[in-house]
C-alpha cells in the first residue's frame, strides 16, 4: 500500500499530457503469460502465510508437531500454485518469445524455480517434523527463506515481461522493503529458534534420515540456482553474453542434482519411520533398481546416440514411478479387496503417489527431449525445401500485412513426412509501432509425442529469412508431468486429518467464546 501511494501511484496525472501514448506491451499479451502470471504471484502471495505461521511459533516458543500440521496444507496448496506457474512459464515462453527457459532457467522470469525448490525442500521437512518433532530449527528456517526467496523472485522478475518497478525509487523501496521483512525475520530466528530436537539420535536407514538427504541436495540446488541468477543478472548489467564453458557446467551440475533427487525420491517412501528393517529394504530396493537398470540398459543398447547419462536419467525416473506404485500397493496388499482399499487410502497418500509420477514423468521428458531433440537454423526463400529429422519442411511464402499497432511478416511453412502432408506451420514475426520487435511463433504439435517449433527471423541479407526449426520429442509428456505434480500437492492439501484438525480448532474457540 505504502508503494502504491508515494512511490508508485498509478492514479497519478502526467503533465503535460502526450499526443499520442504508449501502446500496451506485446509480450504479455498472450494467453499463457495471463494465466502463469497470477498463479505464480498467488503462490508467492501465499507463502506469506507458512512464513506467518512460522514468525508467529517463533515469538510463542511452540515450534512443536501443531505448528507443523498446521502449516503443511497451506505449504501443499502455495506448492501447487507455484508449481502450476512455472510450468505455465515454460509452456508460454517457447512459442511466445522464443526463450529456451523450458528445461534450464537461463531467463530471470525462471527465479521463482528457487522459491519452488525451497517450498519442496520445506514440504518434506515439515512432513518430518510433524510426525517425529524433528528438524524444528531447519524447518522454520526453510519457511523464513522461502518466502525470501519469493519476495526475491518477484524483484527479479520485476525487470522482466511483467516489470512494475520503472524507475530508481520504486527499485530502492521494493529492495529496502525485502531486506526489512527478511532480515528482521532473520534476527527474530537466530534470537528464538530452539536447539536440538532429536532425543535418540539419527537412525541411518528411515525415513528421516532420506528426508534429510533429500533436503541436502535441493539445499545445494538453491545454492546452485542463486549463483546462476546472480550470474545472469550480472551479464545483463554489463549487456554480455554467457560463456559456453559456464553454461555446459551449470547443465551438468543440473543433471546431476537432479539424479540425486530423484533417487532420494525413490528411495524415501520405501522406507519406514523411527528405522528400517535392512533385509526388507535390500529386498524391495532389489527388484526397483534391476528393474530401472534394466530400462536404463536396454534405452543404451537399442536406441542410437543414448549418452550414458540420458539412460541413467530414464532408469532413475522408471525408479520413481516404480516406488510411487509400490507406495500404493504397500497400503492395500494385506486386503482381501483391494480395489476398494485403494480408493480408501488417505489423500495424503495418493498425493505423494501423484506428485512423484509427475516428477518422474517429467524427468523422463527432459531426458527423452534432450536426447532425441534438435535445432537448427536456415537461410530461406519462398520455394526452398528443408528437411529436421525426416520431416520436409517446405517455405511457400513469407507475405507481409499489418495488424492493430504492429506490423508483421508470416511465414506460410507445409510439413510432409514420408510424403505424407502433415501440417501447416505459421511462425510470425511482429514489430510493434512502439519500436519495440518480438518474435512470435505459431507451434504445431505433428504427432501424440512430437512437437515442432517453428521461429522466424530478420536475415542480415534482405532479400532472404533466418528460419530456426526446433523438434521437440515428449515435450507434452514433461507438461503433463507437472500437472500430475500439481494435483498431487492439491490433493495431499485436502486430506481429512487437516479437515478434522480445523473442526475441533473451530469448536474450541466456540467454547472460549461461552
């Protein structure tokens, strides 16, 4: 509100008045920029109540299973949203300004990742501390960074497609207003936050002691992320380009945090609570990995040009979806009807399932997609034919019109396989009036599992048009994977234990008020 009235105020006259005003910005006009953008700003918005909680059991002294309990359906829902966003994210800005931030966040509009990868790291430590009392003093301090993180996304992305801060004095007081809010928030959990939590000591193999690894590696994740924000931050102040070396070992590292990952996720719902049993965890880990090694051995031997690290990456994502199904099977193999018992588990059960199917999903979608994808740019006229991965891609013009504040030039591109005709493809590249140039790109999806992105650029010869063909294998099957997540989180939110809680919570205060 304080932004709003004395520094930013959108009520206030512009004297002298300009002839003519500024067109609307053409980049987020598009549908998918409409819908990530509120349902990433909601799941920023709503950490701010898991970071109340949290402030609010820091003053009272009771970060206890309560505190806990309370905060998880609100970590899952905000979860969700933030997930939903940047998905949407990834979708839009493919086709829309052409950014290649669908798998790696090489655009800042990609920040809000690092608030995602704090939100799963707290959803599993509160799963922790609500059921053993453990990991109080971490936890607390993942719900204080990842509303930070949030409030540093939204800056961050403030210089982007949907910047509101314009000038010096809006920046200073958006930063000023983070460094007030983290840390006092800080302060207030060095002064109050207790020490210790654990009576009898970390038991190696439980459950636990997997949600620790698990919170270790996204921890190095954040790290890894903020030093690649920084990065770029600082080479769009110095107007440079990334290194190719920087960026093929950011990718690397990438890949293999997020192996790790996955594996932890595998391997945590196996396990039990207060310790395991080592004969049964070696028996039911056995059939998991020969199985997913299996799948990583046969994607190596029988498909061409498979890195070793690509069939690692589908062995461990078949490794998550093996584990998700045995999850479910473990709850109802002891019933004789288990169809029935299936749909009686709790939610909280079948949104863990779900979520861990989308990340495995679209992990194996990133991998299929890096393998088998491929981008390359031509040189074209009206009448040249092209050919990306069997696929003939055919220019049959590139007429020029105008529209409402912009002119544009579209492409008219037939796609045939086999001789068979398959699509038409109009990639179109617009100049708005206000001497701003975006490009957009029309995409067609040729196929259940292919996809096929067509960019259309100004050549430095005039008389010819730089077009970029992007084939894109799975790409739908990483989208549905984050949908998956989505409405795992949401599920897991509206379990009936949450629902209970909030009844008596509700009939207790009716009792105080009599």
């Amino acid at each position: 509100m304080l932004f709003v009235l004395f520094v930013s105020n959108p009520f206030e006259r512009l004297l002298p008045a300009p002839v003519e005003g500024l067109a609307l910005d053409p980049l987020p006009q598009g549908l998918g920029f409409a819908l990530q953008t509120p349902l990433l700003l909601i799941g920023a918005v709503g950490f701010a109540v898991v970071f109340s909680f949290a402030i609010a059991a820091l003053i009272g002294g009771d970060l206890d299973a309560t505190w806990a309990h309370w905060s998880r359906p609100w970590t899952a829902v905000t979860w969700s949203l933030l997930t939903g966003g940047v998905a949407l994210n990834s979708l839009w800005a493919y086709p829309v300004p052409g950014w290649e931030g669908a798998w790696f966040p090489v655009s800042v509009e990609q920040a809000f990742l690092l608030p995602w990868l704090a939100a799963t790291a707290l959803m599993h430590a509160l799963a922790a501390t609500e059921k053993r009392g453990v990991f109080r003093r971490w936890t607390v301090l993942l719900a204080v960074l990842t509303f930070a993180f949030c409030l540093l996304a939204v800056l961050l992305s403030s210089a982007g497609g949907d910047a509101y801060a314009t000038d010096r004095m809006s920046t200073v007081f958006l930063w000023g207003l983070f460094v007030a809010v983290v840390g006092s928030a800080l302060l207030l959990y060095f002064r109050r936050a207790p020490g210790g939590g654990w009576k009898r000591g970390l038991v190696p193999i439980s459950r636990e002691s997997a949600l620790l690894l698990n919170n270790v590696v996204l921890a190095a994740g954040m790290a890894v992320l903020l030093s690649s924000l920084s990065y770029f931050v600082l080479l769009g102040v110095f107007d440079a380009r990334p290194a190719a070396t920087v960026m093929h070992y950011l990718k690397l590292l990438w890949a293999f945090l997020a192996l790790a990952v996955l594996a932890l996720a595998g391997a945590g719902p196996l396990l039990r609570w207060k310790g395991d049993d080592a004969r049964r965890l070696v028996r039911i880990l056995s059939i998991g990995v020969s199985v997913s090694l299996l799948g990583a051995m046969v994607s190596m031997h029988f498909v061409s040009g498979v890195s070793f690290l690509a069939s690692l990456g589908v062995g461990v994502a078949l490794w998550v979806m093996l584990s998700a199904g045995w999850r479910l099977w473990d709850g109802v193999r002891q019933n004789d009807r288990r169809l029935p018992a299936l749909a009686r588990l709790p939610r909280a059960i079948w949104g863990m399932a779900l979520a861990h199917l989308g990340l495995a999903q679209f992990a194996l979608a990133v991998t299929l997609a890096s393998s088998f994808g491929s981008e390359r740019t031509f040189s074209v006229i009206s009448g040249d034919s092209i050919e990306v991965q069997g696929y003939v891609f055919y220019v049959d013009d590139v007429p020029s019109g105008s529209g409402e504040g912009y002119v544009e030039s579209q492409g008219i591109v037939r796609v045939s396989r086999a001789g068979v005709f398959l699509a038409e493809l109009n990639p179109e590249h617009r100049v708005d009036r206000g001497e701003q140039a975006i490009r957009f790109e029309l995409v067609q999806r040729v196929g259940a599992f292919r996809k096929l992105f067509v960019r259309l650029e100004e050549s430095p010869v005039e008389t010819t048009w730089q077009l970029q063909i992007q084939y894109k294998p799975f790409t739908y099957l990483g989208w549905t994977g984050c949908l998956l997540m989505v409405l795992g989180g949401l599920l897991a939110a509206s379990d009936r234990r949450y629902q209970r809680l909030a009844r008596h919570a509700a009939a207790a205060r009716a009792v105080v008020a009599r």
